[in-house]
C-alpha cells in the first residue's frame, strides 16, 4: 500500500523549468513595477535566500505581489512553447498515476498555462489543479485540496522547490517534499527541514514504500 493517497505538486520549478525562461523576463519586469536591476549573478544569489529576505533585497513591499504575480502569469500563458517539463517528470506522473495516487498541481501559475506544458494526456493524470494560488497563501488551497480528495494532511506529499512550499505544508500537517532541481538551493531547502528532499523525480515514487527521511549528505 502507498504511503500517500495524494501528492501536490508545485509547477515552477517542480515540474516544469520556468526558470529559464523566466531569466529572460526580469529585466522587463524590473523596469514594469519599479524593481531595482536584476541580474543573472543577483538571481543566483537570491536562490539562497528565504522569502521575506528575497523581498527584503529587492525592495517588494507586499502590496505588489499580486501585480507581479499577475503579471507573470500572463507572460507565462503567452510564452508556453518556452517552458519545458524536466527530464523524468512524465514517468513520474504516469508512475504515480499506475499506483493510484491522487495527483493535484497547486502553483501561482494559471491553469491554461500549466495544461499546456503538461499536455493533454499528461493532465488528465491529474485530478485537480488549484491555480492563480497567491504566492503566500498555498496552505488553505492545500487543504481545499486534500478536503476535495477525501484524505488527511497526514497522508498527502506536498512536493516544491521552494521554502514557501515546505512551510506551507508545515503549517497544516502534510509531508513536506522539496525537489533540488528548482529555484531554491539544496543548502537552503536542507536548512528548513523537510520530511524529504529529491535529488530526481525517479526519488518521489520511491517515497511512497520508503520509510526513511532523505536529507543531502556532505
């Protein structure tokens, strides 16, 4: 028997890598909402920071947010053909699919945008997709989610690359799953502690029968 009924995954940056083509637009979206210069060296300096400290460094009050959010959105559902899944991530969902594990996608990102890179096939392995998510605010869609699904925090992986992604299944009991292959570094990610960290998305199906906590060593 799985050891989950439901795994959550993030997109950006989890399943499919944004981030290359994202690079190609801050320049823009600096100069749109009054950011101060982003740089590819400042970007990868930022990958080492917690959230608040990200904000704090590019000067983002909280009321902005929504607007960049959006903004990227747009841009994201615009530019399909230039964001790509990982390498493994369409076994992994048919492996989870086999199994018969609930599969949900929660991201900030709009659904067409995440249909679209997924595919047709590959998103009918999925049984919900809460998107439009506010940056801070997964951990209530993450319960509208596993309420949706019938289960319990207890028996649901939340999968993410990112801090906001741990702490938001913290926040309501889930177990916390962070892929080193997005945004946030391995050191950062291993510092806020989460249940398991994978180093490919083969890692994730073996999580459903493995009862050790996976951690980088060295």
């Amino acid at each position: 028997m799985a050891r989950y009924d439901l795994v959550i995954f993030d997109f950006d940056g989890t399943l499919a890598d944004s981030l290359t083509w994202f690079r190609g637009e801050l320049g823009d979206l600096a100069d749109k909402h009054g950011l101060s210069p982003i740089c590819p060296e400042r970007v990868e300096a930022l990958r080492g920071l917690t959230p608040k400290a990200i904000m704090d460094e590019l000067d983002i009050p909280a009321w902005k947010i929504p607007f960049l959010a959006a903004d990227v959105r747009a841009r994201a559902a615009e530019n399909v053909d230039k964001i790509h899944l990982f390498d493994g991530i369409r076994d992994l969902v048919e492996d989870l699919s086999a199994r018969k594990v609930d599969l949900a996608v929660v991201s900030s990102n709009g659904e067409t945008a995440v249909r679209a890179v997924l595919g047709d096939q590959l998103a009918s392995r999925f049984s919900q997709f809460a998107c439009g998510a506010a940056l801070f605010g997964k951990a209530s869609v993450f319960r509208k989610v596993i309420r949706k699904a019938g289960t319990t925090p207890q028996r649901t992986l939340c999968v993410g690359d990112e801090i906001r992604d741990i702490e938001a299944a913290r926040e309501i009991g889930c177990i916390a799953g962070a892929v080193d292959w997005g945004f946030a570094t391995p050191g950062i990610l291993d510092a806020h502690a989460p249940d398991f960290i994978f180093n490919r998305p083969a890692d994730i199906s073996r999580s459903l029968v493995d009862e050790h906590r996976h951690r980088p060593t060295g």
